[in-house]
C-alpha cells in the first residue's frame, strides 16, 4: 500500500530500492518510475489503491538513470501524462546521447521504453507547484524538486542510519559538483527529505552528513 507522507504526497511502497512519489495535487504528478521489471507491481499498487492512471497529469523524471526511468515510456502511454526532466538530462534517457562510464553498458542492456517526448525543465522551473532545481553531479543534468515542504533528491543523497549522506562515489558523474549542488540545495527551505534510496527523513534529523 502507498504510504502517505503529508497530505499530498504519497510514497509508493513497490518501489522500494529506487523510490517513486506521488503529488495529489490539483493536477496529479509522479516523481520518478523505478525498474522497468517492477512494471506490474507499480500498477498493481496504483490499481490496488484506486488511482486511476489518467488522473496522473505528469511524469517529473529527476535523472536518466535505469531504476528512475524505467517505466516512464509505459506511464506515459498509459496515463496520456505530460513527461519532463532536466534540459541537460533528456538527451540521455532518449538515447541521443551516451550515458558516462559504464552506465551507458547498463542502459543497453536494459532498454525501457523511451518516453514519445519529453519537455526541459531548467533552474527554477515549476510544474503545478513543483519547483525544479539543477543539481548536477550524479548525473549531468540531474534535477531535485521540492513540492511546498517537501524535498525530493533524486540521486543528489541517499539515506544511511536516519542520516542523509552523498551518494556513492562509484555511482556518479562528478562527486565533486554533486557537493557543489549539496550546498545549493541546504540553502531551501523545506521539512521533509524524500529520497529514492532509503526512506524519507525530517530536515530536523539532520540533512547530510560527510
């Protein structure tokens, strides 16, 4: 069953590992799709939960990475929903463009279905009240976005031991511009942390820690 953070926004509990979220708000919006081999299990939870596909108005990608793209060429057919992501992303996920080091091996080998298109999302954009914030480093156009008091991370941290903390080394692009982008990001104001690996965390539980 989906979990209910606040009073609109909803985590949903089949993709735990890659979290993805969902804002009931005047116009519905998910955040992030998982694995693509989750496929029936995320519809299952929706259905199962009385959400109606088409009530789903958006589809906000915080980066191209499999296990946060992975359903999103499905969604979109099904739900009819608007796609967006970080202008600087959307070459990656529409296979324009190379993933960097040996993530590009993993995109090949998994091959989702690709979003028909995708509208760019820039610094300070705003779908429905959701606020786009570049942060790159895990990625090269990986974005954060924050609804009213909630802050979604993306791939920017991961939770460990109720703390917040950047994520692997391994994993990203440049670890050096993803701390630049943590610094950025500590400057917003929000209560919640709500990460796609780990589980959501008050700010007052501490936002990151080295």
């Amino acid at each position: 069953m989906m979990r209910q953070i606040t009073d609109e926004v909803y985590l949903l509990e089949s993709t735990k590992g890659a979290y993805s979220y969902l804002i009931k708000a005047e116009e519905w919006i998910l955040i992030d799709t998982h694995f693509s081999f989750a496929k029936q299990a995320l519809l299952k939870e929706l259905r199962d939960n009385q959400i109606e596909l088409k009530k789903i108005r958006h589809i906000i990608l915080t980066h191209g990475d499999m296990d946060h793209m992975g359903n999103v060429g499905v969604l979109q057919q099904l739900t009819g929903a608007t796609v967006w992501a970080g202008s600087k992303e959307i070459p990656y996920i529409m296979g324009q463009q190379k993933r960097p080091g040996f993530k590009k091996y993993i995109a090949a080998f998994m091959n989702p279905k690709k979003p028909m298109n995708i509208k760019p999302l820039q610094d300070g954009d705003k779908v429905c009240g959701v606020e786009a914030v570049e942060t790159p480093g895990h990625t090269p156009g990986h974005i954060c976005l924050i609804y009213k008091d909630v802050l979604f991370t993306g791939d920017l941290v991961e939770e460990r031991d109720h703390l917040c903390v950047p994520f692997s080394v391994k994993w990203n692009w440049d670890t050096r511009i993803l701390f630049q982008s943590i610094h950025k990001m500590s400057s917003y104001d929000f209560k919640w942390v709500c990460v796609a690996h780990g589980e959501p965390l008050l700010r007052d539980e501490l936002f990151y820690a080295e």
